[in-house]
C-alpha cells in the first residue's frame, strides 16, 4: 500500500476506513481526520455524538457527513453501515480498514448484556467484514482477559480466569473472530484507558479524591489491597495512534514473526507500569490530600465481604459528589463524572501488560 501521510498521494490513495463505537473511535476518527490518513472516514455509532459529550475538537471528524447512527450488533444494520458509494469510474468500493471499538464499557453488567452488546456486535460486523475482502479488521479487547499477576503478561500467557464479565465476553469474542474464514484479523489489548473525556476508572478515582478533599477535617483517602497492585495504563491518544499502525502494518502481513501460532494479538501499553501506588502519589500531589492503603485485617474482611464494601464506599460518598456538583451549577443527570465504585473494579487483580510485541514488530513507540 503507498504510504497515505505522502502530501504528494491522491486521496484515492488512501484506505477506506470504518470505525465502530465510542470513546476511543472518536479520538481515532480525529486522529485520522487530523492527519488527513483516509479516502473515506465513517464512524458508526447506536448514540448520536451531539448526545454523548462530543468534544468541540472533534465535531469535525464526527460530523454528519462522516457519522453514521445504527446498530452494529444487528445483521440488518451490515448493509447501510458497510455499502459505499462506487468509485467515479462506477467500480464498487469496500472499506480498507475497519477498527471495532465498541462493546459495553460499563462494568458488573448481567452476562447477557455483555454478550448482545460485545460479543454479538464483534462477531455480526467481522463476519461482514470477512465477506467483503477488508484489509484489516482491528479488535480492540482488553488485558483484563489475563489471569491475575503481578508479572506483565505476554500475548501467550493464561486466559483462563478473566478478571470481569466485560473481559470474559471480549475474550469469547476474539475466540470466534479466529475462526472466521478471511478475516483478517489483529486484536489489541489495553488496559486503563485514560485522558480527556473518559469517564471510567481514572475519572472514577479522580472524582474520588475530590469528595476527599472538600471534606473538613481532612480524611486519609485509603485503598484496599496494596500499593503494589498493577493497575497499568494507556493514554488515549495513544492508543488511536497504535490501532492506526496496527491496521497499517496487519493490511501488509499475515502473521507475526517467529509467534507459536497464526493469532495475530497484541497488547498495547505505556511504560509507566502504573500501580495503586503510583495512582496513590499522583492523587496526593493533585489535590493535597494524605493517601494510603487499608491494613491487613480490612483487606481480609473486604475479600469475604466485597460487596457490603462496596455499598458502604458508594453511601460513603455519593451525597458529598452531589453536593459538589450542586455547588458547582451542574444539574441534571450530573454529567459522566461519578466517584461510584462499581465492585468488580475493586478486586484485588493485578492489570499488568508486555507490550514489547507491539514495539519491536509493529514499530509502535
């Protein structure tokens, strides 16, 4: 393929591309938009953007010439999602590249949510995909899919106990994607994914910390476990930039060198090797407030008792965020910041990734 970031390319040059899902689709839309990468750009979506917080910077990529509202878990949606107009010649085109970053994002979700809203969706808009001859078909999963440990897990290692029910249908997903005949397929794992606008985990934590740090007197925001417990990270324009070399670099190559088997997986993470600890530190600096971690005997009775936890975190802090925001003149659902802690969130589970794959094959720096 020539090389589309070429001034001197024609746009017809450029691939086609097709984004599923939200948050991180749109800071790939605009990546993409940004550095003019693509001949055709179509981000489809079941929310409209103007619904869900679209950012002012990126109206562009999302705007209505390149948006697309339907239901891409749903096979009578394939045709109006992947058709294209023909060429100008009256030759039929088909997407290039089609990166799916949809799925449920919400965690402790009932399987069968997980299954419609994750599963079904990879599975319906691979298979059409297959059928269509696409270059590349990028999935973006998560690292969560691994056994819990401390050392970074590489593309190989167990799969067996995934840490949530999210993970456990986004492996099941990848599963079936493997078995479908044409498919090129490359999965990405991500960790936490943060940065502006991202209302899951991090914000999660943040928002915490707030409610700390307007209570008089000063409490000591403490978490369970310890500080060494992994909790790896990936910035989100980072990870917009690695699907794009990832579809980049799967459109040319068919398997990875020297791997065991024909899977085309990758884990994608910063090297930050981000821990509670690490976490821990930040928070304090940001908002002034002393942070550290449970003892010995709440650690135990919270593995036993991790629900009732849960619910006393949740009471513990929920009046003081709306409070907050009352203060603040937010009114409303609130907007997407909560310090709501969701229990599968606070198991004690390490998150920690190998990324020297994707480096050292695919250049991802």
């Amino acid at each position: 393929m020539i090389d589309s970031t070429s001034p001197a390319d024609p746009a017809a040059t450029k691939p086609a591309v097709l984004i599923i899902g939200g948050f991180m689709g749109r800071f790939l839309a605009h990546y993409i938009h940004s550095n003019q990468l693509a001949s055709t750009l179509r981000l489809v979506d079941k929310q409209l953007p103007q619904l869900a917080s679209l950012a002012p910077e990126h109206q562009a990529a999302c705007s209505n010439e390149n948006f697309l509202q339907a239901d891409a878990s749903r096979e009578q949606s394939q045709a109006r999602i992947f058709d294209l107009p023909p060429a100008p010649d009256g030759a039929k085109r088909e997407f290039d590249y089609i990166f799916n970053c949809g799925g449920e994002t919400r965690f402790s979700q009932e399987d069968e949510v997980y299954r419609v809203r994750s599963y079904e969706l990879s599975v319906t808009v691979g298979k059409e995909a297959a059928r269509r001859g696409v270059k590349a078909f990028v999935e973006v999963s998560t690292g969560a899919v691994y056994n819990s440990n401390r050392t970074p897990q590489r593309e190989g290692d167990k799969t067996s106990k995934p840490h949530t029910k999210q993970a456990k249908w986004k492996l099941a997903a990848e599963e079936e994607l493997a078995k479908i005949p044409g498919l090129r397929l490359c999965v990405l794992r991500v960790p936490h994914v943060y940065g502006p606008y991202s209302g899951r985990w991090l914000a999660t934590q943040l928002a915490l910390a707030r409610v700390y740090q307007s209570r008089e007197p000063k409490e000591t925001l403490k978490w369970l476990w310890s500080s060494e417990l992994r909790t790896n990270t990936l910035h989100v324009e980072d990870a917009a930039r690695a699907l794009w070399l990832a579809a980049e670099w799967r459109a040319k190559n068919d398997r990875i060198p020297n791997a065991p088997n024909d899977k085309i997986i990758f884990n994608v993470v910063d090297k930050g090797a981000t821990s509670q600890g690490t976490l821990a530190n930040i928070i304090k600096q940001i908002f002034g407030i002393e942070t550290g971690f449970q003892n010995a005997i709440v650690n135990t009775f919270a593995r036993l008792n991790l629900e009732h936890v849960v619910d006393d975190v949740n009471d513990d802090t929920l009046d003081d965020w709306a409070d907050l925001q009352e203060s603040a003149g937010i009114k409303g659902n609130g907007g997407p910041l909560s310090p709501f802690m969701e229990k599968e969130l606070l198991r004690d589970a390490d998150l920690s990734l190998d990324g020297s794959r994707f480096e050292s094959v695919v250049g991802f720096r």
